[in-house]
C-alpha cells in the first residue's frame, strides 16, 4: 500500500505529495530524446509528479538540460556543452523535432512538476541557482550532485532547497550504517532529505530493510536508481523504499496503481 506521508515532508514540500515516489529519470525517453521537453511531456501526460534531470551550463551561462557534457552520445557530434551559446545549443538536432533546452523553460513549462536535480559541473552552479531562483521554484526542486563541493554550493545558495546525499556522504552513510557507527551515519546525512542510491554501492546491499530503516530514523527517504524492471520495482517498494527513479515512468506508475 502506498503510505501517506514521507518521513521527510515536515522538511520540505518537494516530498509533501503521498509515497512512493516515481522520478522519471531523464523524462520518458520513449520516441523522444532523454532530456528533451518531449521526454518530459510524455512523463508528466503519464502520470508523473517528479521528473530527474541534469544540468551543465552554455558558453553563455545559461542552465544547460543535459546529462553528459559532451553531444557525442545523443547528437553524434565532438562538441562541449560549455563551448556553445544557448542558442546554438538548441538548434542542435537531438531528434523528434527537439533541440537542447535550458532548466529555466523545463521548470517554467511544467508548473506542477517537481525537478530532481543533478548538477553536473562546477560551472552549472550558479546558473542552475539563477534559474531556480528567477522562478521562484525552491520548493519543487531537489538540488544534488555526485560532487559534494557542487552539491553543497547549490544548496547553500537556495536557503530552504530540499537536497539528496553526494557520492561521498552516502558512501559514508553506507559504511556507518553497515558498521553500526549511529553518530556518523547522522552526521553523513545531516541537512538532507533524501538519499538516492544503487542497489549495491562497494560490494555491499544497499537496499536492506535495515538500511532503509536506519534511514528512515533519521527523518529521510530512499529512493532507488535506475529501475526499469515492473518485478524490481515490486519488490524495492516491498522493502520499504520511497522511491522508484526510472527510465519507464509509465511503467512503474502502473505498478504503484496496482498497489495503491
């Protein structure tokens, strides 16, 4: 059964919506670009209520929607993000008619949608700030990075932004919890709302019962990437994960209607 509130939710009305959390990672990239204001359209028409997303920034200093920062993966062609304008960016041809876009148009174009978001470069920083800022969007966003210093910097900047666990402050969480280490378990994920992780990270579990109740002591979520599996699903929300972050938001939708 779907529960009604989060642990978290006193904290920020980024998780004020009912558990389990479905973040559509990248959109729902089926017959549109990851990514695009298609991908993102197709997740909110879905059902989705969290979209995950990536940013970089243009030459021009604009929050770039883009998970690598090279174009060579998605448009085939040897070019830096940072080494071109907004403008240039977003005649590139991604496919199904979509160009880059900035986080600025995906936030404004979907006012009812919450943004998780992963800054990809110290460059971003600032950018990903000014635009969350500009649209007065602090409360639907989550603000994290694989990076501590940009993760940290991003939020510092944004009083009151709901923020996940770095790489290296769940890696520490991971082992104080495995060890028992209770002080610095909560000190790993002091100030955060969430931790969103892999199923196993250093050869160890991550998602165990135990895990996710040391977790839920501390007032936080868990919300587990990147599963597109309907079987996976099921039983990561069994466990007592929060949320489910997926390439098929349409397909883990179905799965938590069915147990609702």
């Amino acid at each position: 059964m779907a529960r009604d509130q989060s642990p978290a939710s006193d904290n920020s009305s980024y998780l004020s919506p009912a558990r389990p959390r479905v973040l559509a990672h990248r959109g729902l990239a089926v017959e549109a670009p990851e990514n695009s204001m298609l991908a993102f359209a197709k997740a909110v028409a879905a059902g989705a209520r969290y979209v995950e997303t990536d940013v970089h920034s243009s030459l021009d200093g604009i929050a770039v929607v883009a998970h690598n920062s090279s174009l060579l993966r998605v448009a085939g062609r040897d070019l830096i993000i940072e080494q071109l304008t907004m403008a240039e960016l977003r005649r590139i041809d991604l496919g199904y008619g979509q160009g880059f876009c900035s986080l600025s148009e995906a936030i404004d174009a979907f006012p009812e949608t919450r943004f998780n978001i992963d800054v990809k470069s110290a460059g971003a920083v600032l950018p990903t700030v000014r635009a969350i800022r500009d649209l007065t969007a602090t409360d639907r966003v989550l603000v994290t990075s694989f990076d501590e210093k940009r993760r940290a910097a991003t939020a510092a900047q944004l009083p009151g932004v709901a923020s996940s666990a770095s790489a290296r402050r769940f890696m520490v969480a991971l082992l104080s919890a495995k060890t028992g280490a209770t002080p610095a378990l909560r000190r790993a994920l002091s100030g955060l709302v969430a931790i969103q992780v892999p199923e196993k990270a250093l050869g160890l579990r991550v998602t165990t019962q135990r895990m996710i109740q040391r977790v839920h002591g501390l007032g936080l979520e868990m919300h587990v990437w990147t599963i597109n599996e309907p079987q996976r699903m099921r039983h990561l929300l069994d466990l007592g994960v929060d949320g489910i972050v997926t390439d098929r938001a349409d397909l883990a939708l179905e799965v938590v209607a069915s147990r609702a």
